[in-house]
C-alpha cells in the first residue's frame, strides 16, 4: 500500500509527477500546496490501515496461530510509470485544455488513476506474482480490495473537482 499511496499523493516523485508535468509544458513539481493536504490524507490512512494491519497480525499469530501462509497475506494486503505517462499525458494535456481544465488538474487526475489502478492491473507483473506468492486467486483479491479502491477513487474525485473549481496551477 505505500508504494501506491507513494505514487497517488507523493509530492515530487520525479517517475509521474515529473515526467507528467514535463509534458504538459508545467514548471517541474509545481502545484506543491494541493499535493501536501493530498499527501498529509493519504499518511493518516495509510497510518489507520497499518495500525489495523498490526493488530490483525497479532491477534492472528497469538489467537488463532497464524504462521507463514497468513502472516504473508496480511503483509500484503499492507504492503513503469515514466511510460504510463509517456503515453498518457500527451492525450491528456490537449483534453484538458479543451475542456478547460489546467494543466496542472490533468496531471493530478493521472497521478491519483496511476496510484489506484496499480493494485488492481491484472497486468502488472508485480501484482500478479505476489498474489500468486501469497496463493490468493486474482478474482479474491479484486472483491477484499475493491472498497479500498472506492475510497481512494471518491477521495481522488473530490480532489480534482477541488483542483477544477479553483483553477489550480500552474506553480
């Protein structure tokens, strides 16, 4: 979860924000004061979800006798992109701007659908071995996940209609 909370509110990660911003013709890692409410959110929720991971661990391990197959699951559930937007933002800066949108809204909107998406890309290498690892079919995973990606997905839409509704950018 913190690499994808790192990609959804990390405030100048050079592999999406950077190359994202670069793109859309906005100075390098502005829009920084949105970015840091974002990211200050996203460190209680990943706090909360920690600490609820912790106690899960210890009541499995001292209660029911979880070993090495639970205790994996449980560290999972807790625990490419210069080309995703290479390839992206080149369509959505022009949309953006026709839409009129701010540059610096569409770059937020690609780093929060980057952030959520990579924990449920059936693409993604990374996911898909540590699921097998871990010996929880794809489709188990996608229904234990999916009320978190809802909550990251509304949080991320109330952000960038905030972003919208008052023009941020371009610094």
């Amino acid at each position: 979860m913190g690499t994808s909370a790192g990609y959804t509110s990390g405030l100048v990660n050079p592999f999406n924000v950077g190359v994202a911003q670069g793109i859309a013709g906005l100075p390098m890692f502005s829009g920084i004061g949105l970015r840091i409410v974002i990211w200050v959110i996203t460190v209680i929720l990943v706090l909360i979800i920690f600490a609820s991971g912790m106690t899960t661990l210890l009541i499995g391990v001292f209660s029911y006798g979880w070993y090495l197959t639970e205790l994996s699951a449980v560290f999972f559930a807790m625990g490419i992109i210069s080309g995703l937007a290479a390839t992206t933002m080149p369509i959505m800066c022009p949309l953006a701007d026709v839409l009129g949108l701010t540059r610096q809204t569409a770059v937020l909107a690609f780093q929060f659908g980057d952030g959520i998406t990579n924990y449920i890309t059936p693409t993604s290498g990374i996911l898909m071995a540590n699921l097998l690892v871990a010996k929880i079919p794809y489709e188990k995973w996608v229904k234990f996940i999916w009320p978190l990606i809802v909550m990251w997905t509304l949080l991320g839409v109330l952000f960038v209609v905030y972003a919208s509704l008052t023009n941020y950018g371009p610094f």
